[in-house]
C-alpha cells in the first residue's frame, strides 16, 4: 500500500490532555520501589523514533531526563496515545495501516511490544489516537475514526466502525457535555486537516458515533486544522485549534447542553509559522510553531478563555517541529528530529514563561518523532 505524503505538516502529535496517567505527588524516577515491584511516583517519557525504535526516558524530580532505554520495532510514527490506566499505549503505524500497543513496566517504565491489530487493506492511514472509557479511537487519513474496543485480549473493531469523518482527521480531542443528551455524555472532535472543519460526534453507550447536528463547524479557508486542545473558563469548555495555515490559533466556546462550537470573542489569536502542536498546563497554552521552530505561550483569560500572549513568547526550539506536549514537575517536552534530541523546559508557574531544563536538549538514539508521558502513582506500602 502507497502512503500518500502530507508534506511538511505530516508530523504532528496527540492532543495534551491525553498526555498523561492520572496521579500525584513527587516525579522521580530515582524512587523506591515498593513490595510489589512498583516504581512508587516515578515518571517517564516515551519517543517513537525515525529508525524504528521505542525510547523509554526516566523522567527525574524537576523535569530532567535521563539516559534511554531502547524497545526495536516501533513504528516512525507521529501519533501515539497516553498510556491507559493499565498501562498499554497505542502507536500509528502508517507503513503497514495498523497499531501497534506496548505495554509501560511497572517497575521500570521499560515498554514491550505486545500486539498489532490492521484497519484494513483499503486506502488510508491512522492518524490522531485517543483512549476513553475502554474504546480506542483512530482518525484515519482516508477521512474516517475507527472505534476499537480495548479489552484485555486486545484490539476490536465495534459494529458499525470505521465512521465518517471529512477529508483528513489528523487530530482526535474530547470533552464532557451535560443536559441534551443526559449527564456527563462525552463528545468528541474532530480536525479536518484538508476539509477545514471540526466534526463533532457524542459517544454513544457502546463507543459508536453519532454526528452533532449543525456539525461540521467550518474553520477560516485554507486554516488547515491540526491539533486540538480543551480548556475551560468560567462559562465552560474551550475547544483551541491551531490552524497551521494561517498561522493563528482559533477557539470556541463549546455549548454545554449540545456540545456545538460557538467561536470565541476575539479569535482567532496570532501564533507562530504554521502552529501544529498544542499543550496546556494550569492556565498557559503553548503551540508550536513548525516552520520557525518556536513555541508560543499564552495566558488563557479564567472568564472568557481569550488568549494574550506571555512576555517574551515566542521561544526557541531548536529545529523541532511538531510533538509537544506537558509532562510533570512544570516540565514541557518537544522532539527534535534533526538534532536526535528531546528539549525540556521548565514552565515558571506564576508568568508561563520558558526556561530550558538543565542538561536540554536530552540526547536521543536516533531522531525522536512523537513523545508521551506515564506517572506511577506514589503507593503507600501496606
């Protein structure tokens, strides 16, 4: 099968929000174990790499990284999810249309290849990943989501799956809506990458899709979607949309009994060269800016979720991108292919401004692509 090249916007990454596994507590890879063979509060980050190979970096107090470990067989793939709560990660693997899942030790953060499930012959790859209540969503190059159940056999197509989706939906997020559809119905959405739009589905009982009705929402002509990221204010949720195009990030109050996109006052907000990634922590957005290789960071309003840019945005990046993302200690990470290294920055929690990490840029075996993040728990012994 012939993979049709998206050209310079090909890399992009996962949405912020799915970057981690829910915890607490201290970072530190260096951490005991507990009785069980648990790593108690450690942490780690994963990189896909562009000569087949898995990174498993030990992610030390502050955000630092340490000397990787190596698992061969990834795929080069820009998408990868965050890892489920028992501790299985999805990666695209465009070459053969499949994923691939690894397994996240316990003890060690080490990941091992444990399966692969195809979408198919047909035309097409996957794309953005998204793990929620048990189901895998895979946008899908060919212009639909596949919905996988995740059980603990594995992977399996629902009745009904894949489901239409525009042209290109590169980018998966979602978001909890109240009301219409009953309490705490999850939504999802979709970026059209060629199509120019965001599809919007809610997430029925047994993982299938149903389209919104007035969906798709068009965004501004040649605007380009990528990535996606959910912020709130104090009317609801925000849904930001980097369009890579136009170089602006475009965002929308997200109606809480229906779910629909209703644009924000003042957006779209100026960003960078053709922002592809998006990554939150507390009230900053940060987008990176693929062709000038900056990372432009704003304050998101509390009250009306606008945008204004931090003091001394945007900041250098090396040669990276695409791929942020937010780890843990106020820790951001990026991929820089070209230089074969990972740049860390440390987020200053009062003003969001970025200070890189101590040792960055973290030395890489070959040129990492796509990145995510797994925190351990700190478990109290017994």
């Amino acid at each position: 099968m012939r993979i049709r090249s998206l050209g310079p916007l090909a890399k992009l990454s996962v949405p912020a929000l799915l970057l981690v596994l829910a915890g607490c507590g201290t970072n530190n890879a260096n951490s005991n174990n507990n009785q069980s063979g648990g790593c108690s509060g450690c942490s780690f980050v994963y990189a896909t790499t562009n000569d087949g190979q898995l990174l498993t970096f030990p992610a030390q107090t502050g955000g630092a990284l340490g000397t990787p470990a190596t698992t061969p067989g990834a795929p080069d793939s820009a998408y990868v999810s965050a890892p489920t709560p028992g501790n299985t990660f999805y990666v695209a693997d465009s070459q053969n249309n499949a994923i691939d899942a690894f397994y996240a030790n316990e003890n060690n953060g080490t990941a091992t290849a444990i399966g692969t499930v195809s979408l198919g012959t047909g035309p097409g790859s996957p794309a953005g990943i998204l793990q929620l209540n048990g189901y895998l969503y895979v946008g899908d190059t060919n212009g639909t989501i596949s919905v996988l159940g995740a059980g603990g056999t594995g992977l399996t197509p629902i009745s009904g799956s894949p489901f239409q989706a525009g042209g290109e939906p590169l980018n998966l997020a979602t978001a909890s809506v109240a009301a219409l559809y009953g309490p705490n119905v999850s939504v999802l959405y979709s970026a059209d990458f060629t199509g120019g739009a965001i599809s919007g589905f809610t997430i029925e009982s047994d993982g299938s899709l149903l389209t919104i009705p007035g969906f798709p929402t068009l965004t501004p002509p040649n605007g380009a979607p990528t990535e996606m990221y959910v912020g709130s204010s104090s009317n609801g949720g925000i849904l930001y949309v980097a369009l890579s195009g136009l170089n602006e990030i475009e965002a929308f109050n997200i109606v809480e009994s229906t779910g629909e996109l209703v644009p924000l006052t003042g957006s779209p907000f100026a960003a960078g060269r053709a922002p592809v990634s998006l990554a939150g922590y507390h009230s900053f957005l940060y987008a990176l800016n693929s062709l000038d290789h900056t990372i432009s960071g704003y304050t998101m309003d509390p009250n009306t979720g606008a945008l204004t840019e931090i003091a001394g945005s945007p900041f250098a990046a090396g040669t990276a991108a695409a791929g942020l993302i937010s780890g843990f200690d106020g820790a951001l990470y990026v991929p820089d292919t070209q230089s074969n290294a990972v740049l860390g920055f440390s987020v200053n929690t009062t003003t969001g401004s970025l200070t890189p990490l101590a040792g960055s840029p973290f030395p890489a075996i070959g040129g990492p692509v796509a990145l995510t993040s797994v925190f351990f728990q700190i478990l109290t012994p017994p």
